[in-house]
C-alpha cells in the first residue's frame, strides 16, 4: 500500500508555523527557529518550483496544455 498524502502541503504547514511564532514573539529577528523555519519553507518552494520547471520541460511543445496546473 502506498502512503496517503497530507491533506495539506509542508509548504502550507511552514507557512502557519511562521505566521504562529510571528505573532507570538517580539523579537523575532534574532529567533534560531523561525531562520530554520523560513529555511525550510524557501527549500519546499525550491522544490516545487523545480518539479514545475521539469514537468514543463518534459511536456515539450505541449508545454502548458500537458502540465498539471497545481498550486
């Protein structure tokens, strides 16, 4: 059997771990783990980007009508 997918992305994840610790710290400049978590968050939207790039790629002069649109 296969794993089941999580409902929602680690990208959408990060993104609320960061807004959380935003709005609960003042002084979140020098804060170690919202840097890691901001980190981790520009590597999956690496990833993602990468991944549309390649499936693009890949799709050849279909381009656009071939790749998945998904966000």
């Amino acid at each position: 059997m296969a794993k089941k997918r999580a409902a929602e992305s680690d990208e959408v994840k990060l993104k609320k771990k960061i807004a959380a610790k935003l709005g609960n710290d003042s002084n979140s400049e020098g804060d170690a783990a919202l840097r890691s978590l901001r980190k981790r968050l520009k590597r999956e939207q690496r990833k993602r980007r990468a991944l549309a790039q390649r499936t693009k790629r890949a799709a050849g002069n279909k381009g656009a009508a071939a790749a998945p649109a998904s966000a």
